[in-house]
C-alpha cells in the first residue's frame, strides 16, 4: 500500500510532549559530538528531553552512550529519560552523482595537501549503519522486556536495561511498519520534517510527533533527499502552517508539533507555543555549553558569533546545512548533492582541521540565533527558556 496515499491516518502514540508541560525544552539532537551523554543527563536532570545522536556513530558507540547516559541518571537517584535520533538511509547515487563526487574530489585536492591527509576512496554506502543500530534497540527492548520492565512497568529501573524514550528520524521518514513497532513497545517515534506535505506523511503514518524544522536552523535540513533544495518559510509561519494542516484532525491522531531553528530565548519559544507548538527544540544554544561534546574551537567559534555569520552550504556533506561562514565554505560554493560520498570526502580535511585548531575548514554549523550562545551550564539555558513558557 502506498502509506503517502493512505486516506485512514493511524492513531498517534500521546507524546509526552502533550501529556507533560514540563517539558516544554527539548535539547535537540546535533550529530558530530555537541549532543554528548553528560549534555543529555543535564537537561534531563532539569526534567528536559535531550537527545543523543547516532548519526555517524557505530552500533557498538551507540550502545555505549546509551549505556553511559543511563549510568549518568541512576548516579543521580533517577530514571534514564533520553531520546535518540537515526538517520533515515538515503538513495543510492546514481552514475551521474557518482561522477560528480569524482570531480568534487579532484576539487578538494588542495585541500588535502593543505593538510597533509590522503585523498579517500569514495564510499557509496548510504545506510548509516541503520540496520545495526535498530539491532541494538532491538536487542535492549527484549532485554528490558525479559527483566520484566515493558511499557507498563517501569519500577526496576536500576537494573533493567535502557531504551530510549524517544526514536527521533531525520533525512527520511520511518516506515509504517516501524512506527507501529516501537510505539507498540513504549517508546516513542518522532519524525524531522521540512515541509508541510512531510508533515501531513509523518502524521498518516501515526508518529507521536513531528519536529518541525525551519530554515533557521543550525546543521542539517531535514529534507527527504540529499538533492532536495529546502523551503525558506520562517519557522513560525511554518509552524502556524503545519498546526492549520492538524486543525482538522481528531484529537486522538494529531501528532505533537515541535519547533525547531533559531529557538534561543524565551521570546522564541512564546511565539512558537504561541503559533501551535506544542513544545520546542533547540539546539545552538545547548551545543556551547559546558556539558556539550563540542570541541573547544568550535565552541568558541559559537560564542563569538555575530547574527549575520551564518550561510546556508553542501560544501561539507553534499546536504544543505547552516554553519559559520569560512574560507572552506566560500571555496567550494558548488559542492554536489551526493550525500553522504561528499561527507566521507571530506571527513578527512575535517578531522585534521580539527585537531589544527583550523576553524577555517571546520564544519561549525549552528543556527541562525547563535549570537545568543553565550556558553554556560545546560541548566541555566533550560532555565532561561522556560521563562518562555
């Protein structure tokens, strides 16, 4: 059955963002190293849902962040209360795109020689390893299930196995199938959308809820293919668009509505709540704070940050993302849309920029709201977003 054509939209889980007003916050998920086990058990901590990222990572470092993240909240006295994003595997690139990510990589040539790194092979591979890291959910969910802590039972908390609270996805949609499957077995399935008709998917497919992405945001958009050029509707307009699209639907099926990009005060998270948003997500402002797993060039590449030092690129992924504008962005203005081969071909130049201190050739993306990244504890940026409420 084609699920984008299914007139009988499924029941949606009710998102803990609709039954809990707490948690208004949510620390969204932000791959490459902000979004570290200690940031999540901060906000959490201060009753926020924050997110790890597998994106990138190896089924093996997914269970490990998992594991320390819980470990985290039980030193606390509390029960693990995180969520985790995937990436939705992409298209297979065709000739064309293949060709390409050639060319792209004689283009980076200087580049690697700047660095004295080796040009890397090209790697067509597009699943990010999904497969293994559902596994691993997979597994910890039997796990959990076998100590007697299903979805009813959450008592034995300090032995049993962790599962996220929340699978979030991005760059795709979930299935059907596997909605129904995670959602059956209490945790929650969220869906990143770019657009209103992914929007109108996500909901028919009966996700708890969708992370509504402006183009504000820092990082990644959220579109369904790596070629896809991403809308430029304001996040609130967007917003206000998606909860005109659920006005209509009955209560029991109308998924949460999250915004996301360029929430970083408590004005913004007002004019979102304000607009439909059930609760927001914010990512910018959390990745400069002390618990993040930003490094330290890039965290002070945040904190210096101007308004107007943000761009729109595909020179570091073949993806649209928005980063702080530098000389590598302003070198390579015509990077293909071949995601995630320009990634792996650029993997190299960033890693050892990295460990130069060469922010010129860091991929430091953050969102349109970065001159309010001041730094500072993750509670005290929970803190002041409440205020927002």
């Amino acid at each position: 059955m084609n699920e984008t054509q299914n007139t009988q939209p499924k029941e949606a889980a009710q998102s803990t963002v609709k039954s809990r007003a707490y948690r208004t916050i949510i620390a969204a998920p932000m791959a490459g190293g902000p979004s570290s086990p200690a940031l999540v058990d901060a906000v959490a901590a201060h009753g926020v849902l924050g997110f790890l990222a597998a994106g990138y990572k190896t089924p093996e470092a997914v269970e490990k962040e998992l594991d320390d993240v819980a470990q985290r909240a039980r030193q606390r006295g509390a029960q693990p209360f995180y969520g985790l994003n995937l990436f939705v595997p992409q298209p297979s690139p065709s000739g064309v795109d293949r060709d390409r990510a050639a060319a792209y990589r004689d283009e980076l040539a200087n580049d690697y020689e700047r660095f004295g790194v080796a040009e890397p092979e090209l790697n067509w591979t597009t699943d990010d390893q999904w497969e293994g890291k559902l596994a691993v959910i997979r597994r910890r969910l039997a796990q959990r299930e076998q100590q007697g802590e299903g979805p009813a039972d959450g008592d034995n908390h300090d032995e049993a196995v962790s599962v996220p609270d929340v699978l979030s996805f991005t760059f795709g949609l979930p299935s059907e199938e596997l909605v129904d499957e995670f959602q059956s077995r209490g945790i929650e399935v969220w869906a990143t959308v770019a657009t209103t008709h992914a929007a109108q998917t996500a909901a028919d497919r009966g996700v708890a809820a969708v992370v509504v992405q402006g183009p504000e945001a820092g990082g990644h958009r959220a579109t369904m293919t790596p070629d896809e050029e991403p809308g430029s509707e304001p996040l609130m307009s967007f917003v206000q668009a998606v909860s005109d699209l659920f006005a209509n639907t009955d209560a029991p099926t109308r998924p949460a509505i999250i915004a996301a990009g360029g929430i970083a005060t408590p004005d913004h998270v007002g004019e979102a709540l304000r607009h439909g948003a059930d609760a927001v997500a914010a990512g910018t402002i959390f990745a400069a704070t002390d618990e993040a797993g930003t490094n330290e060039p890039y965290k002070q590449a945040l904190i210096s940050a101007t308004a107007d030092d943000t761009v729109i690129t595909r020179a570091y992924s073949g993806r649209p993302a928005r980063g702080r504008r530098n000389a590598f962005i302003d070198a390579h203005p015509n990077a293909p849309s071949v995601y995630p081969a320009v990634n792996g071909l650029t993997s190299p130049i960033r890693k050892a920029a990295t460990k130069q201190e060469q922010t010129d050739s860091m991929s430091l993306w953050a969102g349109q709201s970065v001159e309010y990244a001041h730094g500072g504890t993750a509670g005290s940026v929970v803190d002041l977003l409440l205020q927002g409420r």
